[in-house]
C-alpha cells in the first residue's frame, strides 16, 4: 500500500497493490485538510470517498455517513457542499483521466520499497 498526500488539496490517494505489484484499488479519501504533525501525515476525514478500480469503474462510498453528519450537526452545510464538490472534481478528473497522482503510484511504491530495504 502506498499513500500519497498534497498538504494543500483536500484529498488523500491510497494505492494497494497485490503481490505482484498490481493494483487492486485506489481509495481517495476527502478530506477537510491534510497536514504533519511531527513529521506524521494526518487528515481531517470529511466521510465521503471514492474507490476507482483498475477496469475504470468509480464507486463513491459513505454518503450516507456524510448526510448524517449534516443531520446531526457533526458538520455544517458549507462542509457537506465543500466535501461533494471535491468529489465532484476529483470524479470529473478520473474520467478524463487527468488525475495525475494515480499516474504516480507505481513510482511512489518503489521509493517506498527501496526506503524499506
């Protein structure tokens, strides 16, 4: 698996690979901001993600999870709309295939590997 966060999108790219070094998924988090803290990686989750499988197919997740937290005052409307135009955005880049950090997951997963050796 390999991460990759831009301090200054609201989005973060999971890569996972299986054990050929293929791609299984990536899982793109929205996110209200990212950030290091002690030189560790956090972000602040804004519930809705989308999974884009190798075949091209976008699956967007946790709507729902998004909807309640409107509901129940966990966020307000500007977040909600904030966290669905970076989907918005991010699902129009994919379809154009124009969402440049997918590019870079293959070399983003050897740095890891060869840091790890």
């Amino acid at each position: 698996m390999a991460s990759t966060i831009s301090l200054e999108k609201k989005h973060s790219v999971t890569a996972m690979f299986d054990n050929n070094g293929n791609i299984v998924q990536w899982y793109i988090d929205v996110c209200l901001e990212n950030g290091l803290d002690n030189d560790i990686p956090y972000l602040d989750d804004l519930y809705l993600d989308i999974i884009l499988l190798p075949s091209g197919e976008v699956i967007q997740k946790d709507a729902d999870e998004l909807e309640e937290a409107l509901i129940n005052g966990i966020i307000d409307k500007s977040l909600y709309d904030s966290a669905w135009d970076e989907v918005n955005i991010l699902t129009k880049l994919i379809n154009n295939r124009s969402f440049e950090l997918l590019d870079l997951s293959h070399s983003h997963k050897e740095f890891l590997v060869n840091e790890l050796k």
